[in-house]
C-alpha cells in the first residue's frame, strides 16, 4: 500500500486554534501570528503615517498588547480584521496626537519666513488632515471596507472573504463610505457648476 498523504484542504492552524494557543500562554502561537501578519499590517500603517519607523512600532505595539492581553481578548471577527482594526485605530490616534501636538507648539512660522512652508504645502497639509478626520467619522464597517480597499489595494472580493460578508455588501459600503467622504469633504472639492 502506498502512503498516507495529508489532504490539502486542512490548514494546519486555524485563527480560533492559535486564539485558544495564545490565551493559554503558548508563544509559539503567537509566533505563527506574528510572522503571518507583521508585514502587511506595517504597511497598513506606513500607508497611513509615510514613516517606516512609527509604523512598525505601532504593529509591535499591537501584537505585544494581543499577548500582553491574551486573557481577556475577545475577537469577534476574523483574527487578521482584528489586527487591521486595532493597527489603524492606534495609527489614526498617533496622528490625532500628532495634530493636537502641532496645534500645541508656538507658531513660529511667522518669525521664521525661511522655514515657513508653501501655501501650496498648508493646502495639502489641510486637506490630508481633513480626509483623515472625514475617514475617522465613517461608520466602523464602511472605514474597514474603505480602507481595506483604497490603502491596502484589496480588490472587492478580497474585502468579501477576509471580513466574511458578500460582494454586495462590500460594495454597498463602499458607496456609503463614498458618498459620506464626498459630504464631508465639499469644501475641499471642486465647486460643482450649478449655473448651467
């Protein structure tokens, strides 16, 4: 008789499997997590802040907090949405911090005319802060799909599997996500002509 082969559909650790490994303590676990998951949520989160460094020490900061509070981690979607969640919730509040600290600082820019940035560059500033505010206020699911889709580049059916939700909803949340960013964010567009 020949031999026994594996099948090829099981996979060898499921994410409730390795939730269960890590809330018992077992680092290995948390191993399999860390290298399966490290790469793609820094570059969720350098996406975000454009600097390399903040986001792989947001990531650390995230999977340490997913050890560290192992015994009480209730995940109630996938293990990979949770991850992206918690990576873009302490990205979005780095730059919150980041923002209240500039506001903060005395404004020098005046006395400093050298220094002082482009208008061209305050415009930009401004606008890049008004569209993460306007994404900040999008409703839990319609941010995750917005931007599972428009900084991670998941095509729809992408978004369907890793959040467990059909095709439909992902692009009836994306109208949503849409429409509410182009709400927000009219003072910033184009005026439509209206006189025509």
């Amino acid at each position: 008789m020949g031999q026994i082969l594996a099948r090829p559909e099981i996979r060898t650790v499921d994410d409730r499997e390795l939730l269960a490994r890590i809330r018992q303590g077992d680092e290995r676990a948390f191993d399999v997590v860390f290298r399966e998951h490290y790469a793609s949520l820094v570059r969720c989160a350098e996406a975000m802040l454009h600097r390399r460094d903040v986001a792989e020490e947001i990531v650390q900061d995230v999977l340490l907090a997913l050890w560290q509070r192992r015994d009480a981690l209730v995940v109630e979607d996938s293990l990979r949405a949770y991850l992206f969640r918690a990576t873009r919730n302490r990205s979005l509040n780095h730059l919150r911090h980041a923002a209240i600290e500039r506001r903060a600082e005395p404004d020098l820019s005046a006395v400093e005319v050298p220094d002082a940035p482009a208008p061209n560059e305050l415009i930009g500033e401004e606008i890049d802060v008004a569209l993460r505010t306007a994404i900040a206020t999008l409703p839990p699911r319609c941010r995750e799909v917005f931007e599972l889709s428009r900084v991670h580049g998941l095509r729809y059916a992408e978004i369907a599997t890793t959040l467990a939700i059909s095709v439909k909803t992902v692009e009836a949340q994306m109208g949503k996500a849409l429409r509410m960013l182009r709400e927000q964010l009219a003072p910033w567009l184009p005026a439509a002509d209206t006189d025509t």
